[in-house]
C-alpha cells in the first residue's frame, strides 16, 4: 500500500500529538492537583503511542523508497523499489499492532454476570419461552463450567416464567453473554393451539455486569424498601410472613424485587445486588453512549427493545438479526449450543471496534 493511503496514519499522529501536549502540559502543571490526572493518561498512552511512532516512521521511510523508486537511475530505482517492499511488509505488521492496541479490551469482560429474563408480548406462550431461554442460558452455563444461581422468580402455573433473575458466575460470563441483551422471538405452535396456527412470542433478556459494592454507591435515603408475602405461581401465598422484599431506587425509578430466599434479611440482600447490577449497567451504558455510538451501531445496542434474533420451530432455524447469521440447528442451540453465534458476534464487534478505533 503507498504511504500516502495508510488510514491509520492520521489517528497515529493525532496520538502522538496529544502525548506531546500531555508532557507540555504536565511540565507546567508540576505539584499541582491537575499533574495526577495528566500522568494517568500520559501512561495510558504509552504503549500505544510507541506503537504509533512506529507506524508514522515507517510510513516516512516508504515515502522516502516511493520518491526514489521513480528515479531515472535504474540501479537506484531499483534499489528503492526493493526497500520499498520490505517496507510495505514492516508496515503491515505496524499497522495491525497499532490497529490492536486502539482497541482496549472492556474492563468488564471478566466479570460475572446478572441475567434478567422477562416474558414478553404473547401470554403464557411468552412465559413458556422465557423458560426456553433461561434452560439454554442455563445449559450454555453447565457446558463452560459456570456456576448458576437463581436470585429471582416468578414462575406461571404451565411451568413458564413472567421473569426470572440468575447470577452467572464464572470466568468470562459477561464477555460471552453480552450480546445476548436484546428481544427474542419465537415462531412456533403452542401446545394450547388447536387451529395448528403458529403463533409469535417475544421474552426479554439482559445481561449485566456485576459489580463490586465499593463500585456503586447507594445511599439508604435513596431507597424505598418494601416487604411482602411471597408467592408461587398463579398469585398463591406460599408463606404467611412477609419475607419479599421489594426495593426502589428513587433517583433513578429502578425497582427490584426479591421472593426467593427465606429470610427477609437475605431477600433484602439479594435484592440490592440485583439493583448495584441495574445501576452498574445504567453508568456503562451512559458511558458507552459518549464514547462509542457508531460502532455499537455496528452490532446492535444491547439493550432490551430491540428485536436481535428469532428461533422458528417450524423450519428448526435460529436467525440473528444484527449479523444475518441463520443456523438451521434451533433443537441444539436451545440446549446451550451457543459458541458458533457466540463467536460471529464477537468477531463482529471486535471487526467493528477496529474500523472504528483507525478511522
């Protein structure tokens, strides 16, 4: 490629200029509060900066190979055009090194991971099939050797959930479930369908990650805390104390609820780790906002109104939206099979995360 169509070569220098204003800056701000802050990003961009000086050496050289290469001394121009392609072979491998380290990986990979699922539009078809999705969440849990622990439920009485709230822990939960946010739906004919029609449900999911307490601070005069009677499925009381604990988060209009454990105390409990992982999600996602529209675009917002895939019984198809990827295998993607989508989603967004990062 000649040196003057090396895209990445306009963000290597705008790093390399914002690292020398960095060190001007930092010169005059010695001792002062503002010199911390100055430092912190002067390291931060060490590496990569190194990488970028590189980048915009090599593209100086080739300029200098490409101006000789068109010289009228064969023997010279000769020689220039054979440095001119072993400079093109350094620079590519500059390139990807540079393009790699623009894109940091989320600090919140290895986390563990909070999962809401919620029934959506079509009854208790929609129930049935958050409880579809929770066993293939579930079983994609057992086969990475993660463990799985219920912290909320409101089941039906077919055996479908309204909603169901797990933790997941294990190492890098968050980084293979988080572009499992997002509607899904289903095409199939349910059990109660006489007419043999097929019928369309949607459930919700969200995947959070989850924090440390220090993480997040909540105040006890932001909370309004509730207690209730526990209860099982179609509304009946499965205990006479009011052991439920039901929270809301006045700031911000979050409420969480908590039925699953014996005590109050541990409902209670319960209930605030599921409201730090809402909250938690709430900063990321105001964050992400500023920093990375055009490529979250890219591969779909992860948040929970839009629609990202369909599993259609009828031609035993699972469809994802945001990639065009269809997989003519739903029974076993439905048992926890879920690398194959797993990887193209991540392979997209990190293709998308590139572009973004050199353009």
């Amino acid at each position: 490629m000649p040196s003057t169509q090396i895209p990445e070569r306009t963000k290597a220098e705008a790093i390399l200029a914002r690292r020398n204003e960095l060190a001007a800056r930092m010169a005059q701000a010695a001792g002062s509060r503002e010199y911390a802050d100055l430092a912190r990003e002067y390291a931060e961009l060490e590496e990569v900066a190194a990488a970028a000086e590189e980048l915009v050496r090599l593209a100086r050289e080739l300029e200098e190979a490409e101006a000789l290469a068109s010289e009228a001394d064969p023997e010279l121009a000769a020689l220039a055009r054979e440095e001119a392609a072993a400079l093109v072979g350094r620079m590519e491998k500059a390139r990807e090194r540079f393009r790699r380290l623009l894109v940091r990986e989320d600090e919140d990979h290895a986390r563990n991971v909070i999962l809401e699922i919620r029934a959506g539009a079509g009854g208790e078809e929609a129930a049935l099939f958050a409880a579809d999705l929770f066993r293939m969440y579930a079983r994609y849990a057992e086969r990475k050797g993660w463990k799985l622990e219920v912290l909320s439920v409101h089941a039906t009485g077919l055996g479908g959930y309204k909603e169901i709230v797990a933790r997941i822990v294990g190492k890098g939960a968050f980084a293979r479930l988080r572009f499992e946010s997002g509607v899904h739906r289903v095409q199939r004919v349910p059990e109660t369908e006489s007419g043999g029609r097929i019928h369309t449900s949607t459930a919700t999911v969200a995947v959070l990650p989850e924090p440390e307490e220090v993480e997040v601070e909540i105040r006890p005069e932001d909370l309004r805390i509730e207690t209730f009677r526990a209860q099982g499925a179609g509304g009946q009381h499965v205990n006479k104390t009011e052991s439920a604990v039901r929270i809301t988060h006045i700031p911000t209009g979050i409420v969480v609820q908590c039925q699953n454990e014996r005590s109050q105390h541990q409902n209670k409990a319960t209930a605030l780790k599921m409201l730090r992982a809402r909250l938690y999600q709430r900063m990321r996602e105001e964050k992400e906002r500023e920093l990375a529209e055009a490529r979250r675009g890219q591969i779909g917002t992860g948040d929970r109104s839009e629609r990202i895939r369909t599993y259609n019984f009828p031609q035993g198809r699972v469809t994802d939206h945001r990639i065009k990827l269809t997989l003519h295998r739903l029974n076993e993607v439905l048992d926890g099979d879920l690398d194959e989508i797993v990887d193209a989603l991540a392979a997209a967004a990190r293709e998308a995360e590139l572009a973004t990062a050199s353009a």
